[in-house]
C-alpha cells in the first residue's frame, strides 16, 4: 500500500454533496454568488482565475490522485493554466504532489496531485445542545481529531458567549495543523453576516457572533443557524437526497430545507423555523417565545426529558413520545406538501426521537399527505449522529475558503 493509499484510507467521510457554492453561509460568498449570475455583468480576470481555482480544488477534493493533464480535462482548461494554478495552489501548501503515477507510459511520467487534506485544520462547533457546547478538530476531510465541550444548563446572554470562547480557546490548542477556520451552528435566525437575530433559549437577540469570533481569534469565521449545519452536513457526508428537510432537535426545534441541492434562507432568514409554530388549537404550554403550543413545548430535549420524567408506567412514556410525533408529523404535512419533498430526517437525541416519537411522526404524515405525490417519501433520522451539526459547519469553511464542499 502506497502512502497516499494509507492516507486515503484513513480519513472520514468526504463532503460530495452540495454544489460547490451551494453550502455557502457566509455574506461574502452570497455575495460572490450574486455577482457571478448577474445578467451583462462584466468578468473581470481576477474572477475568471478564482473560479478556475475552485474548479481545480473541487476537482481534486471529489478525485483519488490526478495529474495536471486530468485536471486539465476534467475541467476544461488548457495545461499551461492548470499548470499555473497548479503552482500556487502548491505554494500555498494547499495542494500536494504524491509521486509518479504507476501506469504512467516511459519518458512521460504523470505526477499525481492532491488536495493536502491533513496540511489544515476546520474547527467547527455546534452550539444546539441544551447540556453542553460541543466542538471537534478536523481534518479537511471531516475526520475528527480532537473533541471538546463546555457545560452550559442554565447559562444564556453574555455568559453564554464567553462559554463559546472557552470552548474554542481549548480546541485551537489543541490543533496540530493550522487552522483554516471556524465554522460555528447556532440555533434561533442567524443572517448573512452570521448575526444571531433572535435565539430565545439562549437569550440572544441580535448578537453579531461571527464578527465577534473573528475579531477575537483573526480568522475566517461562519455563524449559520445549527439546523441550516445539519442539513448541509447530511447533503455532504449522510447521502440525503436534494428535495430535503433536516429537523433538529435539541435545546429547542429547527430545520434546514433543501431544494434542489441548494439550503432555502427565506425573506428573513428564517425558513425552517418551526419551532415556534402553534401545533394544533388546543392550547398547551408556555414556550420560551411567550405564545403557548409551540412544537418546541411537545419536542425540545428539555421538554420531552421533564414530560418523560413524569411519566409512571412504560405506556405513559410511549404516549409521551408518540403524541410529540404527532405533533411534528402535524407541522411538516403543510411543508412537505408544498415543496414535495422527498425526505425528512430528524437530528438528536437518539434515544428521544427513534422509536415510538418517529413511528408517531410518519402515521401522522402520512395521514396527511397525498399517498399518489408523496408516497415514497422516506422518513429516518440521521446516520451522522451528534455530529451532524459540526460536519455541516465544516463543509461551510471548506466552501467559503476554497469553494469545495
């Protein structure tokens, strides 16, 4: 076995599922996005070259070792400019040369090239658990290398924020490869800019968290909401199909929808918040926002726990969690109906939402929905598990510094 084979072997799962802008978070990217379509905009040819750029890196990402002359065809671009390319991509140490290749014909050696997958490393943090502030070190091909959490039941506001700061004071020194840099989910609506509008279990109101970040440890930072992570995370590493809806569950209750391959953001940023959305007109109780009967008050972890707790018999606990699934399966008919999804995966606590929560889920949408339109959809939690967040935060950093997912 070849060192490049051993290397090969030994990383994660490889994000392969987003286009290669698609999973973009950040304003900037947006806004690079934006520029690109514009009808009659004029292509300058420092746009030309980055784009030329993301194509080779994507296409050494996704690729098993090519030579310039695969890249060149693979891409579409003439030798000299993939040659060009090629030579600062290595000069910047992002791209690696792994030796002749073995078939390669006498006289004419091809030396394989390939994305320098452990030269970095992506810090991403998942900020959804209602117990702890998770974090994880990778490697650029999402293989976890270090792990980390902080405590946080009960802690909201500014001591909330300086609780995200130890936990990245920790993994940063624990990083062996430099730092690319941080991607961070978080729940409630996060903007464009990585502003965390409004997260009412957190008690975040419009706190610029991504310019905070990057100030304090100056580096590249995306902030995006933790179930828009975990949709990107399950398109990239989980093999989820390009008509989706991610439901996360933890702290309180998100989604991520994706259509067409690509996340949908809404007016204000805020599709897929159903966590707040009054289940059913029977009342129920008092949610975080102030309204009562919000599909947080049925399915949140802290919520659900408490109801559980109370619970006498096994029966009690199955008619806890199956009426939960009720719930949910009442908020997604509209959603699935509408977009005519093809699959809902749910995130988080596994020993929470399996089982008589999802059985109660599916009954219930497929009650509502039209067997001829969507009966083939498929309902499942995540293959990813507590990682799912942390993973989609790692797709966003390799999209917003490289433009490769």
């Amino acid at each position: 076995m070849t060192t490049h084979e051993a290397q090969r072997r030994s990383t994660g799962r490889r994000a392969t599922g987003l286009d290669p802008l698609g999973a973009a978070t950040s304003a900037t990217s947006h806004r690079a996005l934006a520029g690109a379509v514009r009808p009659g905009a004029r292509v300058r040819p420092e746009h030309a070259r980055r784009h030329n750029r993301a194509l080779v890196l994507q296409a050494l990402y996704r690729g098993d070792g090519m030579s310039r002359a695969d890249l060149a065809r693979e891409v579409g671009l003439t030798r000299v400019t993939i040659s060009d390319l090629v030579a600062d991509l290595i000069s910047e140490d992002l791209v690696v040369e792994l030796g002749i290749r073995p078939d390669s014909r006498p006289g004419k050696p091809a030396t394989l090239l390939d994305i320098n997958r452990t030269g970095f490393s992506i810090v991403g943090l998942d900020l959804s658990n209602n117990s702890a502030f998770r974090g994880v070190v990778t490697d650029l091909d999402g293989s976890v290398l270090e792990r980390s959490e902080v405590p946080v039941t009960g802690v909201t506001g500014e001591d909330a924020v300086a609780r995200v700061h130890a936990l990245l004071d920790d993994l940063l020194g624990r990083a062996s490869a430099p730092v690319m840099g941080i991607g961070v989910g978080s729940p409630g609506i996060v903007d464009l800019e990585g502003v965390v509008v409004s997260a009412p279990n957190l008690v975040w109101h419009d706190v610029p968290l991504q310019r905070l970040l990057a100030e304090r440890y100056s580096l590249p930072v995306v902030v995006a909401n933790d179930a828009n992570m975990a949709a990107i995370g399950e398109r990239s590493f989980g093999g989820a199909s390009p008509d989706m809806m991610l439901v996360r569950v933890g702290r309180g209750v998100g989604s991520g929808i994706v259509v067409g391959g690509q996340v949908v953001y809404g007016s204000g940023f805020a599709a897929g918040e159903i966590g707040h959305v009054v289940v059913g007109t029977d009342g129920g109780d008092e949610c975080a926002c102030g309204k009562a009967g919000c599909l947080e008050t049925w399915l949140a972890s802290p919520r659900l726990e408490a109801n559980l707790a109370q619970a006498a018999t096994e029966a009690e606990r199955e008619q806890v969690l199956r009426e939960a699934g009720e719930r949910l399966g009442i908020s997604l008919g509209p959603v699935v109906g509408a977009l005519n999804l093809g699959e809902v995966v749910l995130a988080g606590p596994h020993n929470l939402l399996a089982g008589p929560l999802l059985e109660g889920t599916s009954e219930t949408l497929r009650s509502r929905t039209m067997a001829e339109l969507h009966g083939d959809l498929t309902l499942r939690m995540t293959s990813l598990g507590r990682d799912i967040v942390v993973l989609g935060a790692v797709v966003t950093v390799l999209t917003g510094q490289l433009g490769v997912s």
